[in-house]
C-alpha cells in the first residue's frame, strides 16, 4: 500500500460528476480514499433505488444537490 503524499497536488478529475464527493467539488487537492467511499455509497444507493441519486448539470448544481438532502 502507497502512503499518501499530503505535499502532492492531486486532480480533481478523479470520477464521474454523479460519483464525486464533495471535497473534490469544492475544489481541494487533498484527499484521501475517503472520496472512493462517497462514489461506492452513490452507486449501491442507485442499485437500491434504481435511478441516479445525485444528478445534476456541474459541479456547481452537485453541490447544492447534496445540500437539499
């Protein structure tokens, strides 16, 4: 297992809009594999649900998705 280098900037296009977890949409560079967590959680919540959980237009529009939850 790599350990994670907090002096590396790292992308924000890291996954799909749907599956980004909020940290990467307000625009840090340091994350953990936290933000692979959130993704797993949209995509089981879709699979039980059967629809797209958090869909919006941007990154802009995903974040106010998540608040209205």
């Amino acid at each position: 297992v790599e350990e994670l280098d907090e002096s590396r900037h790292m992308t924000q296009e890291v996954v799909t809009q749907y599956y980004r977890a909020p940290e990467i949409l307000m625009g840090s560079r340091h994350y953990s594999n936290a933000i692979d967590i959130w993704s797993v959680g949209c995509i089981f919540a879709e699979l039980l649900g059967r629809r797209i959980l958090f869909q919006a237009q941007s990154p802009i529009q995903q974040v106010f998705t998540y608040a209205h939850v």
